[in-house]
C-alpha cells in the first residue's frame, strides 16, 4: 500500500489532469495527463514515477493500459525506465517558451491565454532541387536545411511543420544534434547564436492534401484538404531568414494569425 502522501498526490494528480470528457483511448489520455503534469512541474525531472499497479490503483485504467502509456512516454523521451531506479522524468525540455506561429488558444478563453507547444524533430536533410521556398529565400545555384518538426499543442493536437534556410547561413541548424533541437526555437536560436533576429514575419494560408508522411506523423488526415500556413521570416533590412509550412489538422481551437514584428 502506498503512503498517505503519496494517496494524496495521486489524487490531486487526477483533479488536475485526467479527463473523463476527452474521447482518446485510455492509454493516450494518461500519456497525455502524465507528459503534461511533467511540463508544468507537478513532477520534477530526475523525480522517481509511482510503480505501475499504484497508477491502476489512482486512475480507471487497466495494467495493460498503463504500462502502454509509460511505453510510449519513454519513446518520446519524456521519461526513462532503469533497472533498480524505477520510472524516472527525463531531464530535457521540449516546449518552445514563446512561439509565434502556433499561438493556439481555447474558444472559451482570453487572446494571449496560449496553450503550451512542444516539439520534436523528425528528420533533417539538405536539398538541391528548386521549390517553394525558392523564391521565397531567394535561393539561386546552393542548397537549403529542411527540418522536419512535430508541434503538439498542449498534447492535444499534432501539426506538421517544414522549416527551410539556405545551407551554410546558419550552421547550428545543420551541426547541431537533433536531440539538441528538441523544443529548440529556431527564431531564438538564430539570433542568438548567429545575431540575425527576425524583425517580421509575412504568413499566408492555402489548403492542400497533406503528402503521406505528413498525414502519418500528424493528425492531419490522409486524403482529405488540410489547412497549410506559410511563414516567411525576414531581418530588419528585409532580407529573407527562413520559410516555413504548418499542417494544421481540423480542430476546435483559435490560432493567432497577428503579424508578429520587433523594432
């Protein structure tokens, strides 16, 4: 039997984030409720999970059940299992403090009550061939990055995004490990390390079929027209930084779609 404290935590963890009204499998409304506890500090990184059978014992799932949630945790790198240490909260973070293109908030909610995005990156390759991002980075004979990134709004909703800059303006982008770009912010990112900061952003929207990967890494459906937002980022003399694509899945929230500007 598990301490009193410990019954008290567990009760206070299913006050605050388990849902009976969310319709996702049992085993995504916990990984869901556990990931977001972690992100707002209700459990610390380096802090030791309860056993299996004591979250059975706190929420209405099954073992199976839970152990599927952990599973799933520990391959999104949320938390890790040791042999003799039990279930522990990773110690990175992945949510972007300030972004300015996924600045989604509830119907019932105040502008700017933004919900918390995560990210994690899927790929990273360098191109040669001729696209959109062409003319929007005014590339001529080099290459371009192209970063593959999943941006999940408060757990809830996945969207696809493709980031481009023209190879070699930016090296980290291209030198950094992956891992390390986990929740990186790449507008942040450049004016820090490479002092070129983003004085505007020029966005439009446009709807197409999201291509397979697309549909299968987000929520985005296969087969069916998907809003797509197209972001190009620009420094103070106006040349162009990067561009980039939000997949953007049907879904009940508001985006914020201001054009975001710095002085």
């Amino acid at each position: 039997m598990i301490p009193i404290y410990e019954q008290r935590r567990f009760i206070e963890f299913v006050e605050r984030y388990w849902s009976d009204t969310d319709k996702a499998p049992k085993h995504e409304r916990l990984r869901r409720a556990i990931r977001t506890s972690i992100h707002d500090g209700y459990w610390q990184a380096g802090a030791r999970l309860p056993a299996e059978r004591d979250w059975v014992d706190a929420v209405p799932c099954s073992l199976g059940t839970v152990q599927r949630a952990l599973r799933e945790l520990v391959a999104d790198g949320v938390i890790e299992r040791k042999r003799g240490s039990g279930t522990i909260v990773a110690y990175h973070e992945d949510r972007i403090a300030e972004p300015w293109h996924m600045r989604f908030y509830r119907n019932d909610e105040k502008d700017g009550n933004f919900l918390p995005v995560f990210t994690r990156v899927l790929k990273r390759v360098k191109l040669k061939q001729k696209g959109p991002w062409t003319s929007a980075l005014g590339q001529t004979d080099g290459s371009v990055v192209r970063i593959d990134r999943i941006f999940s709004i408060n757990e809830e909703l996945d969207v696809y995004s493709v980031f481009y800059a023209l190879s070699g303006r930016f090296p980290d982008l291209e030198s950094l490990p992956l891992q390390s770009l986990k929740g990186a912010d790449f507008k942040l990112l450049i004016a820090q390390h490479h002092h070129v900061p983003v004085h505007k952003v020029v966005q439009a929207m446009r709807f197409e079929v999201p291509p397979d990967q697309v549909a299968s890494e987000s929520d985005c459906v296969a087969g069916q027209l998907t809003m797509v937002l197209d972001v190009t980022a620009y420094s103070h003399d106006g040349e162009p930084i990067y561009y980039q694509n939000y997949y953007i899945p049907p879904n009940n929230f508001r985006l914020d779609l201001g054009t975001a500007m710095r002085d």
